[in-house]
C-alpha cells in the first residue's frame, strides 16, 4: 500500500486508495501492490500521450512484461461509442486477457470511457485512474461512474465500475491549461455548498493560491474534495440517494453542454453556470437567502468561470433538462442548497425554473 496515499473509498464491495502527490507517477510506491498481471495498457489521447505516456510506461515497467500505449483522439466530442471502439481494438489486437490491467492516464473523458472499457472487456478487467486534470482528480476519477456520451444525452451509456487505485499527480496540473484549471475549480467550489461550509470559506480564501496553482493550496483542495467524494461514495454507491448531491448544478450544466453540443463550453464551466442557477432556484423556493446566489456568482466569476448560459431559448433549456438521470417519470428534480453545507433533491415549480434560465441566460 502506498505510504503517501492521503484518501481512501470504501464501499460495500471495494476498499481503494487515492494517492495525491506532487512527483506520484515516478514514485515506484504509487504502483505496488497492484492486482497481478502480464500486461498493462496506458490509455491516453493525443494530447496526453507526449507529455507523460513514457513516465508512466517506466514506472509500471517492472510490474508487467508488456506495457503498451494507446492514444485516443482528444475531447469530449470523441466520447463515444467509435472511440470506446478504439480500446477494444486494441486489447484484443494485443492479446489482452481477464487479468489485463488498463491505466487511465487522462482527464475525465479518458477516466471515464477507459473505466467503461474495462467493465465491458472479457466482462470486467481492472482498471487504474490516473488523473491529469484538476476536474479529474477531485472529481471523475473516483466512485466508479463510467460513460459515453449519447447524441440525445450526456453519459447515457456506463456502468458503475470502481478502480482499483487513483493516483493524482499534481505535478500534472503544471500543464493543464488556466480555462481547464478554472473548469476544475468548479467542482472544487461544488464541495462547500453541498457537504462542508467551512470548505467553502477556505475555498474563497485561497482562490488565488489555487489560480496560481500553489501546490499546498492544490494539494488541500485535491485532498479535502476527495475526501468529501469518498465519504459520499461510501454510503451511496449507486446514487439511490445521498450521491444524488454531487450532480449540484449538473441539471442545469448538462442543458447548456447539451445544447450547445458537447465541447463547445467545458464540463466544468457548465457546471459552474449551472451552480449558480440552481443556487438562485435555491433563493427562489426560500430555501437559501439572495446573498448566497451573489456569493457563489462573486466565487464563480472570480475563478473565471462563465456566469451567464448562452441563448438556447427556454422551452429547449427545458426539453434537454429532462434527459437527466435524476428525472423521475419526465418530472426534473434539482440538487438545491438547503443549508450551507447541506443539499437535497427535489422538483420546483416549471415557472420558477423558467425564470431562473431567463434571468441568466444571454439574450437569444
Ligand atoms: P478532458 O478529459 O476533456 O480534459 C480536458 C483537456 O485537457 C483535454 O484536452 C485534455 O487532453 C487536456 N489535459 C488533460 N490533462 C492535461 C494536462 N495535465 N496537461 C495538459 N493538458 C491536459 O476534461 P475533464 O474536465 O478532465 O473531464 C470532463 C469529463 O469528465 C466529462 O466528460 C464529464 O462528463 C466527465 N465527468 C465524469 C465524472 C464521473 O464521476 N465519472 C464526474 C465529473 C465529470
Ligand atoms: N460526479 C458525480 C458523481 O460522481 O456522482
């Protein structure tokens, strides 16, 4: 077991470690104790690839007597079932088997679509995260959720499937691009509101910190938000429930990605939006006070996130919110803050929900 692992998930039927470091994917100890196998599979994109695909191939060298390479195209427009095709393609051409071990070595496209593969393949090989974006290390790498995208609706096709380990190294986040590092801070921010005020306090704080990707401040934010994920996980695995919180903004965010086309504005940056209009549907059922809505518009803006969803007009906004997960018999139900540091799930009222779309979104 890594010395350095900071968090770990423990759900009914798995127990993993999430490494967090500055320098983890070179530490030999990231990789022990890793379930046995002949050959292990990188999967990365092209964007990835150059930058930490060979690192990553020396440090699990020892382990394996094959560690091959595959490099997806890169994006969100590419998650899908063609490229999911690619991994596939791959594992059989290399004579795969059950015991295959497959590496994520990418956001939370490549986490997400590689998790998937390896629950389809041979019905089910292990799979390890290794997150290289912000979003990715707070967020998508750990729990088990795995997709692709549908055209009629945003990771529709998936499986719970739980990693074995992730390894976070923040040394990564050195490359990421400041709109990808503003993405991830969204879902950094989604933490305080939903399970810990305190965080959101120090979140505001220490924002610029993380804007200029101090390691500390990164490395507490990584550590406090999975540890929050984590405590979620464990006692909501499959989203019956409680696990619903961690979608705050998503109904929202997932009707601006959608109707944009996927791509077009970044996961987080919906998010963020979205965030903030669910917070202002909060202020509108009496749930939350106005000056919350004007304190997470202050956060948002301030990490430079959008704050105003574009024109996709009202009665589609609507439509595209219905093709969400947590919608029950075509009644959408939103993530609202009850308290700082608490939130549940519940429908609002369609008017309620039209003026709050009309009131932050561009003229159409
Ligand atoms: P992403 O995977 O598309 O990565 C963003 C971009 O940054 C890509 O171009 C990527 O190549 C590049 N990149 C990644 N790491 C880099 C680095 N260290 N240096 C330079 N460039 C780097 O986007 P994302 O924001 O990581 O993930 C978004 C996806 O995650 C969405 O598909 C969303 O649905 C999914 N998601 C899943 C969960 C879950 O629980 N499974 C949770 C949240 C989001
Ligand atoms: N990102 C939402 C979840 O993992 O449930």
């Amino acid at each position: 077991m890594p010395q350095h692992a900071a968090v770990q998930v423990n759900t009914p039927g798995h127990r993993y470690d999430i490494v967090i470091a500055r320098g983890a994917l070179a530490d030999p100890v990231s990789w022990q104790g890793l379930p046995p196998a002949s050959q292990a599979v990188i999967v990365t994109n092209t964007t990835l690839a150059p930058l930490y695909a060979a690192a990553l191939q020396q440090a699990l060298a020892p382990h394996y007597r094959r560690v091959s390479v595959l490099s997806l195209p890169d994006g969100e427009a590419h998650k899908t079932w063609e490229t999911l095709n690619l991994i596939f393609d791959h594992l059989l051409g290399a004579g795969c088997d059950r015991k295959t071990v497959l590496f994520a070595l990418g956001g939370g496209v490549v986490g997400d679509m590689t998790g998937f593969a390896a629950a389809c393949y041979m019905r089910g090989v292990p799979f390890v995260q290794v997150p290289t974006t912000l979003l990715a290390q707070v967020d998508s790498s750990v729990g088990g959720k795995t997709a692709i995208n549908h055209p009629l609706g945003k990771n529709m096709i998936g499986a719970f499937y739980q990693p074995v380990r992730v390894v976070c190294d923040l040394a990564t986040l050195d490359t990421l691009p400041a709109r990808e590092l503003a993405a991830g801070l969204a879902e950094v921010i989604k933490y305080g509101p939903i399970a810990d005020a305190a965080f959101l306090d120090w979140i505001e704080a220490h924002l610029d910190a993380l804007l200029a990707r101090d390691p500390a401040a990164l490395s507490y934010a990584v550590g406090r938000s999975c540890e929050i994920k984590a405590w979620v996980v464990g006692q909501d695995e499959r989203e019956s429930g409680l696990r619903a919180i961690l979608n705050f903004g998503h109904t929202f965010g997932h009707a601006i990605e959608a109707g944009l086309g996927y791509g077009q504005w970044l996961h987080g940056e919906a998010v963020g939006c979205g965030m903030l209009m669910a917070s202002d549907l909060s202020a509108r059922l009496g749930l939350m006070p106005a000056a919350f809505v004007e304190r997470m518009r202050t956060l948002l803006q301030r990490a430079g996130l959008p704050v105003r969803a574009p024109a996709i007009g009202i009665d589609r906004f609507v439509e595209l919110m219905r093709i969400d997960k947590k919608a029950q018999d075509g009644e959408i139900r939103f993530v609202l803050i009850e308290a700082l540091g608490r939130a549940g799930v519940r429908p609002a009222p369609d008017a309620l929900v039209r003026a709050v779309i009309a009131g932050h979104s561009e003229p159409a």
